[in-house]
C-alpha cells in the first residue's frame, strides 16, 4: 500500500492502542483464551475477519492496533530492537521491505510453520519479495497489491472539451507523452483546476512501471546506468515544465480539500488508494471515475504479514496470518476496501473481475487493476531504497516549486544518493 496509506483516523488507532494495553496478552481476567494481536496501517479491512476468525477459533482473542503509515513502521523498529511490544502479526509495506528483510533474524521463518506448501497462491514476485537466505527463509504473506490505473474527474474534463468515457480517455494517454499532451489541452481551457495534483506522485507511478528502479540485484546504484529513474524523472519534469501539477504535497490536509473540491482533474490510483479516498474523502463520491493509466500497467505498493520470534504463539499467529492471507479472504477485502488481491487465480474470478466500485462512477476496477498488475515487471527495491527514494523526490520537489533548475536537481540528487548507496 506507499503511499497514501500512510494517513488514518488517528483517533481510532489511539482508542484501538489504548484497549489493547488494558486487555494485555493474556486477556481480560477470567479469559483463558491465547491473545493475539495484528498491527497494521490505514485500513487493511480485517474487522470484520477478524471477529469471524475468533468465532471459529474459540480459544483465540484477536485484537487489532491500529496507527498511521509512518508511526506503525517506526514503533515496529523500535519494538524490535528492544525484543518486546510487538504484534504478534505485524504488516510490512513495500516501502520498508528491505529494512525488514534484512532484519530477517528478528522474524519466525514461515517455512519452518509450513508456509512452502502455500507458495504458489500468490504473484512469483509477490512471494519472493520477502524470501531471504538465499531461499531459505521466508518472512512475509502477501496481502495486496497496488496495481496501477488513473482517477480522473469528467466534469471537469467535459469543461475542458475533452472526451468523458473511460474508455475514451484511455485512448488519450497511451503512453505518458500522451498524458502530458493531453495536459496541455487541458491546461488551454484556464479551468479553476489543474492537470494532476503532483510531481511526486507521477514519478512514482511511471517509475514503478519501469524494468529497474535505484539499484539493481546486486544493490548498485543504477540511476546513471539504467534507464528507470532517469525516465521517469525527465517525463515528470515535462509535466512540470508545461505547468500541469498543483504544487499539493500528496495526503496532506490542502491536498485533501482539493481533492474533494475538484482542484486537479487526474489523479495517479494505485488499487489501495481508492480504498483511502473512500475512507477520508466520501463527499467526493461519485465525482470520480477511473479508466487505465498510461502505458497500461505496473505496480506500487503492498504489504506482508509477517510474525516476529518475540512472539509467544508463533504458529497461531502464523496461522491467522496465513488465513487472513488466503484467498477467500483476499477476495472479500478487495470487495470491501478496493485494496488488490495479490492471488493471481483471483484474477479470473468474476467476484473480482467483474467488480464496479459505486463511489466511483461504476467504474470496472476489478478488470483494470488486474490486468495492469499481470503485466507488472519485475522491480528490485535495493536495501537503500527508501533513503535514496526521499532524495530523489525531494529534488523534484525543489523543481516543481521552482527552488531548483531540473539538471541542477538531478545532479545533487546522484551526489546524495551515491552517499547513502
């Protein structure tokens, strides 16, 4: 889930934290059942599975803690490192895979606990993403992926004299400098709006399209010796450069208000962020609909489940893990939450295939985000990336600001990330 999934109803995960302490993890007084407790972000959509998983487990108490993107991350380091506090199932998101992979040490090997045996339910890429040890331990269960499409709004496309039909406006943006033209004609009509909402956000969607991104499997950096980044950085730049992006900082509180006030007409959505807008922005429903993104397929984001050795029920917790992972209930997510099964047989199943999400505008999203994530390729997240990422779009920020000119920019971001890399 990078992104977006980093904002939550901070109030919600307080009152979620603060009933999981008075419970403890042994339960209220009186309560012989073994405690177990997820740790996750934003809304990985469990409530509900949750309460049906102890009905069937009667000698199971299941409480979820709750918290923002960021936070959840930062409290998981944390807890590791002082060996106690944390869940005893924990969600990773793609951006923080390398960090824990290579804390692998800290994990319960899932294929001690049978998990090999589960192997082929999920995408190849999915599965090896936390396969470490040269193969031999595993210490993550997909949950979803972030197959990539493009949220738009038709009104004001209409004002701008631009086509409205999903299928039509795929045509308009084949490629990115398809896009970005479009933009331009867009741009031409002096709407009270903007093409796109930010630089960030595009470059990383055109990005995780990309064969390569920071580094390759070796952990080199390749942003000077691949064309990945450098592609998706001059596209952004030309987006820039012909005045498209609002200048919002992605999921803060004015990006927000402008997404609901209709100050941008297109907007990157990887599968888990239309489950976010739902969440935090339900007057915009029905303003949006969402048709394939340019170039027509790739991946950001998703999370693992995984199980850390300070857990005291290890294989309970792997097996909620692994249930919570399953199909059936991968399906039951989608359906609920938008967010993308990471299960290929799923992807012809007509439960997701032929889903319509209601809020926005009927749009066929089962069809569209499945068949832009089978066509993913396959991108290696360096153990550095996340640092190097943060360079690179702060650099590109600079330049949407107009702080920086765009070679400069480029320039300091090489020299800061061959620090870290």
């Amino acid at each position: 889930m990078n992104r977006a999934r980093r904002i939550v109803a901070a109030l919600a995960g307080v009152a979620l934290l603060a009933g999981a302490a008075a419970c403890g993890s042994a339960g209220a007084a009186g309560d012989a059942r073994i405690t177990l407790t997820v740790d996750d972000f934003g809304n990985f959509g469990y409530k509900g599975l949750l309460r049906e998983y102890e009905a069937a487990h009667p000698g199971i108490r299941v409480v979820e803690r709750v918290s923002d993107f960021t936070q959840h991350h930062n409290d998981l380091r944390q807890r590791l490192a002082a060996g106690t506090g944390a869940g005893d199932v924990v969600a990773v998101e793609e951006g923080y895979v390398v960090e824990f992979r290579n804390r692998a040490g800290e994990f319960v090997n899932l294929l001690d606990l049978g998990a090999g045996q589960l192997k082929s339910t999920w995408l190849p890429w999915k599965w090896e993403t936390m396969l470490t040890d040269g193969g031999r331990t595993q210490i993550g269960l997909g949950t979803d992926v972030g197959g990539l499409a493009m949220c738009y709004r038709p009104d004001l496309f209409k004002a701008a004299g631009l086509p409205t039909d999903r299928g039509a406006v795929a045509k308009l943006w084949p490629d990115w400098p398809a896009y970005i033209a479009a933009g331009r004609r867009f741009q031409k009509a002096d709407l009270p709006a903007q093409w796109t909402d930010s630089a960030i956000n595009i470059f990383n969607q055109i990005l995780a399209q990309q064969t390569t991104g920071y580094f390759d499997h070796d952990d080199n950096l390749t942003m000077t010796s691949a064309p990945g980044v450098r592609t998706a950085w001059d596209l952004t730049v030309d987006m820039i450069e012909a005045d498209e992006s609002a200048k919002y900082v992605p999921f803060n509180p004015q990006w927000l208000a402008a997404l609901q006030s209709g100050r941008f007409a297109t907007l990157t959505c990887p599968a888990w962020v239309l489950g976010w807008i739902k969440q935090n922005a339900p007057a915009s429903r029905g303003l949006w609909d969402v048709t394939a993104v340019p170039g027509g397929a790739g991946n950001w984001g998703g999370s693992w489940l995984a199980v850390p050795k300070q857990s005291a029920h290890p294989r309970e917790a792997y097996e909620l893990a692994a249930w919570l992972t399953a199909p059936e209930q991968q399906r039951r997510v989608f359906i609920e939450t938008g967010n993308l099964p990471s299960v290929p047989r799923l992807y012809d199943d007509p439960a997701v295939t032929s889903y319509r999400n209601p809020f926005f505008s009927d749009a066929p999203v089962g069809r569209i985000f499945t068949t832009a994530v089978a066509r993913k390729p396959a991108q290696y997240l360096g153990r550095h990336n996340a640092a190097v990422r943060g360079i690179v779009e702060r650099k590109l920020s600079e330049v949407e600001i107009g702080k920086l000119v765009p070679e400069q920019a480029w320039q300091e971001a090489l020299t800061e990330a061959r620090r870290v890399g």
